[in-house]
C-alpha cells in the first residue's frame, strides 16, 4: 500500500527538509544583522528600486531609519512613500521556489533552473517595489489594494508560472517519453 505513495511521500520529504534548513539559514544570516539597520542584501534591493526609480523619472533616495527599527524608507518624488523591511527582499519567496524544484530532483539542470528561476524572481520583485512606490506616489488612494493584493499576487504568481515550467517541461517531461 505504501509503496503507491512512496514517490510522493519522497518528494515531500525533500521539500520539507530542503526548506526547513533554507528557512533556518537565512535566519541565521538575518541574526547577524539585528538591531543593525536593513540587512545587506535588502539594502542592495533597496539601491537597485532607487536606481531604477530615479532613472524612471521619480527622483528617489534611501533614508535609513533607526538601527533597532530595521527599515530604511523611500524618498519618492519629495515624500516619504515606503519602507523597506527585510521581508520586501523575497527571500522568503525565493526560498520557496528552490524547495519546490529541487523536491523534483532533476540533476544539473534543477541548479540551473533554480539560478535562473532565482534571478528572475529577483528582477520581478525589484520592478514589483519600484511599481508599489510610482503607485503610492501617483495613486496614494490604492496603496492598501496595490501592497496588500496586486503586487503580491505579482511575486507569488511569477513563483507559480516558474513552478509550471518546472514540471511541465522538466520535471515530468522524462515520465512522459516513457509512457509513450
């Protein structure tokens, strides 16, 4: 009887696994920055929205908050429209994503999916904050609708699309030949 269940149940036990140690790594790094200000890479984020910002047209700085608040805020066109936390990184997205895939094992190719998988979801969430920022900035009246529902359904649907691709055309392409 198990034995029908056993592919699945292996698959769900790499993902558990590959994401439980991803998630206890990055917080450990994260550790490392407490009470620090925003951590490295959310502040790389945060330079790479201001870049793009100001070459857009939406003059933009980074102003850093108190160490212990953790957050920096965006200067967008003469007001203070954002901040920037750890969690606008998409780590935690990114995290996501490679336990998926590499639940479905396939070889040198998973690495590479996932590098690529890994720097577009990048690219998709830094115009995903530069889009929340020229909206809170045009549209201040949907600010609650774009953070809370649009551009998350941004990131998470990019994550969705790539995990199609995965499977699709990677993961069960081999299943497929030998059925035929």
């Amino acid at each position: 009887m198990f034995n029908d269940f056993k592919p699945v149940l292996k698959i769900l036990l790499r993902f558990i696994i590959i994401y439980v140690v991803m998630v206890l790594a990055y917080q450990l790094y994260l550790n490392g920055y407490k009470n620090a200000g925003l951590d490295p890479f959310s502040t790389w984020i945060m330079r790479q929205v201001d870049f793009l910002q100001n070459k857009i047209g939406y003059p933009s700085e980074m102003v850093p908050g108190k160490p212990e608040d953790e957050t920096t805020w965006f200067f967008v066109s003469g007001k203070y429209v954002s901040r920037m936390v750890e969690g606008c990184n998409a780590i935690s997205v990114m995290i996501l994503f490679l336990a998926f895939i590499f639940a479905f094992y396939e070889g040198s190719k998973t690495f590479l999916f996932g590098a690529v998988g890994v720097i577009a979801l990048h690219i998709m969430n830094v115009l995903r904050i530069v889009g929340l920022n020229v909206l809170l900035v045009e549209y201040p009246q949907y600010s609650r609708m774009g953070h809370d529902y649009l551009f998350p359904a941004i990131i998470y649907g990019s994550v969705v699309l790539l995990w199609l691709v995965w499977i699709k055309f990677y993961a069960l392409k081999d299943t497929e030949h030998e059925n035929t």
